[in-house]
C-alpha cells in the first residue's frame, strides 16, 4: 500500500513537471519570437563591401543572428543559380531560387556570358575579388524567392527558371539574413547536377562548385516582399510556368513564422495531472473501504 501511494505521488509529481517545463519554454519562446519581430523591423545594415560583413549583429557566441534586415548593393553573378527544394506557398510545392551576388561590383570586372553560353568561361581574381586562401567573402546567395512546380511536366528546376535578361548593373537587394541549414537524417539527397539542394547547406554548395571560392558560408539573404525586390515578366498569377519553355519569375516570400505549442503541451500535461490525481484519489477511497 505505502509503495503503491509513493509511486502514483512520484508520477503525479513527474507529471506537474513536465507542465511546469513547458510553462518555462513557453514563456521563453514568447520573449523568443517578441525579439526575432522586433529585429526584423529594425533598421536594414548596408553592405557593399566585405568589410561591410563586421557591421552585422552577432550573438555571444560570435555566430550571426537570424532575420537581421541587411540591405545588399552587388551584382548579379550570370550563369549560376542554385534551387532549394521541398519548399511551400500556401498549397503550392516548389522551390526557393538562390542566386550568387557579388559585393564591390565597381571593383571587380563584369562577368559576361555569350550568347548561348551557360556559364563564364573563367572565374578569377578580377571577377570574384578572390585574393588567395584568406580571400574575403565577395559573393552572397540571396533567396530570390518561391516557383511553384508546374501541375505536369518537368521537375527540373533548371528548365523552369529563366533569369533575367540584363544581370550586370549594380543594384541594391532588401532582405532578412537566413542562417546555414545543413541535411537532416531524412534530408534528400542533393543534385548538385541539377544544382538542387533540399537544406540550405552552404558549405556543401561551395564545396561542390570549387570556382565559387569566395562564396560567404555564415548567411544567406532572403528577399522581404515588396520594397522593389520583385523582377518584372511575372508569368499569369505567380511563379508558376504555364509551360517548361516559359519563363517563371521568383516571387519573394516572408519569412515563416516561429510556432509556439508549448501552451497545448503544457494544457495536455497538467491535464495527465490531474487525472491521474483524481484516479489514485478514487482508488484510495475504494482501497479504504475495502480493505480486505
């Protein structure tokens, strides 16, 4: 009998505990997402240069925080683009295009691609800004945004997105910092064929396009809606291609919001507590009566 009430008084206690913990987290996630709301409407850090990078706000720990607005100033690197797969627009699958920007375009000497050429012929020094093993980060990914799969047809992210016409003017690009997400256990397998990745694995997309040597690994950019990030030759109501051979345009998404359920688990685990409470209370009683 005595051990009997010990074990149900330790599990009810184990149980007002885990219902206490989610109490903390919620409150903690609370502060969490009041703080990340705040950072996103603060001011935008302009970078241009490398040198620029320093200005970006950085935890105790030195690594980049999350959904800091940054303005860039770059251009465009032509032929190259990477897609992020697995990615959601309300009910519409797809994919995120990332696109290589390059700092300090009036520094470095304008790629250009012939007609019909895919890639630049060479990426060196002149181009990249790379300056040897400690070359500085001159070329950012930024998240141009979200294209739709086509309801038939290719999945090939290649054959759908078309880049814009005229990639080499400097512009200015507004967004919210994104950090490196390296593949999951149940991650997809990389195409890097197809340049398609299904995390934002950064290292790995260096790794596997070597001529990108000063590609920055910390951070991509992601493009916030509106704020004339948006490029023209949208294609019927969004990006979405009609057709493989149109030409889709990337429309830029906000960032997801954080969710907080640790109100509902808190509720179901207070909730265990008190039936179980109640429950060893009904079989006290009925112990008490019946002794025997």
């Amino acid at each position: 009998m005595a051990s009997g009430l010990v074990l149900s008084l330790f599990i009810f206690l184990v149980l007002l505990g885990l219902g206490s913990w989610q109490v903390y987290r919620l409150q903690a996630k609370l502060e969490l997402i009041a703080e990340r709301d705040a950072m996103m409407q603060s001011p935008p850090i302009t970078i241009a240069t490398p040198a620029d990078l320093a200005h970006m706000q950085r935890d105790g720990e030195g690594k980049l925080r999350a959904a800091q607005p940054v303005k860039l100033i770059g251009r465009v690197l032509p032929g190259y683009a990477f897609f992020l797969g697995n990615k959601f627009a309300g009910e519409a699958s797809g994919f995120d295009v990332l696109v290589p920007v390059i700092l300090e375009p009036e520094k470095l000497e304008p790629v250009q691609l012939k007609p019909g050429q895919l890639k630049p012929e060479k990426l060196n020094a002149a181009t990249l800004g790379d300056d040897g093993e400690n070359a500085a980060s001159h070329v950012i990914l930024v998240d141009m945004g979200f294209i739709a799969w086509p309801k038939t047809g290719n999945y090939n992210p290649m054959s759908l997105y078309r880049p814009p016409a005229d990639q080499t003017a400097p512009r200015a690009w507004e967004g919210w910092v994104v950090l490196p997400n390296p593949p999951g256990r149940f991650t997809p397998m990389a195409k890097p064929s197809q340049y398609l990745w299904y995390s934002a694995d950064l290292s790995d997309m260096a790794a596997k396009n070597p001529e990108l040597k000063t590609l920055n690994r910390e951070f991509l950019l992601k493009l916030r809606p509106g704020a004339g990030n948006e490029s023209g030759n949208e294609t019927g109501d969004g990006a979405m291609a009609a057709k493989p051979e149109d030409a889709a345009t990337p429309r830029p998404q906000n960032l997801p919001e954080l969710k907080n359920p640790h109100l509902g688990y808190a509720v179901t685990w207070f909730g265990l507590a008190v039936i179980w409470g109640l429950f060893c209370v009904a079989l006290g009683r009925q112990s008490w009566r019946s002794p025997n």
